[in-house]
C-alpha cells in the first residue's frame, strides 16, 4: 500500500472517530440523530420518491454536520478562552445560528415532504 492510500485511510480513521467521539458526548447531536432515524422510518412508511430520499438525506447530513462544525468551534473557543469573554460568547452565537438556520430549513424540507402525504 502506498503512501497516499495509506494517509487516506488514516484520515477515514480519524474522520470516524470524531464522528463517534461527537455522537458520544454531545446531546444535541443524539436528538438530531433521533430525528433521523424517525424521519427516515417515516420515509419508508410514505414510500418517498428517490429525489425526496435524497433530498432527504442531504439535509440530515447538513444539520449534523454543521452541528459537528458548531461544536468543534464550541471546545476551541473555550480552549482558546475557558473563562467567560463577550467576543467569544458572540463567536459561539454566531455558530449555533448557523444549526438553528439549518434545523429551520430542515423543518422546511420535511414539511415540503410530509405534509401533502399526510393529508
């Protein structure tokens, strides 16, 4: 195995184990998951369209990972400044936003999905 496969497939290693360290500690990101899985089994029960599947499971992936992006700013910033600043408060605001505008969307998405199945 070269060099190059060989750094990719530690990269996919360390990839994953932040995705299991972040499912793991931080709740927020089990609630998302738990909306996932519901959703997802809503999907086969309303039998969606392959473009809302994918439509779907862009979203999902969105909302996690801009969740995973807003915690990793989260532990960096208290890293960086673990007593309580206002520029970092502003800073950790601004993150969460960006889930909070995702999670809106997100509600969107599903409505735009499920609403004209369920009545």
């Amino acid at each position: 195995m070269g060099p190059f496969l060989k750094n990719r497939l530690k990269s996919i290693h360390y990839a994953a184990r932040g995705a299991l360290i972040l499912l793991r500690t931080e709740a927020s990101i089990k609630v998302q998951l738990a909306i996932a899985i519901a959703v997802t089994v809503a999907g086969f029960y309303f039998n969606i369209s392959a473009l809302e599947w994918a439509i779907q499971i862009i979203t999902i992936a969105l909302v996690m990972s801009i969740e995973g992006v807003n915690t990793a700013i989260e532990k960096m910033a208290d890293f960086i400044h673990p007593d309580h600043h206002h520029k970092i408060g502003t800073i950790k605001d601004i993150s969460a936003g960006a889930v909070f505008i995702a999670a809106v969307m997100a509600v969107i998405v599903g409505g735009i999905i499920y609403i004209p199945k369920i009545f």
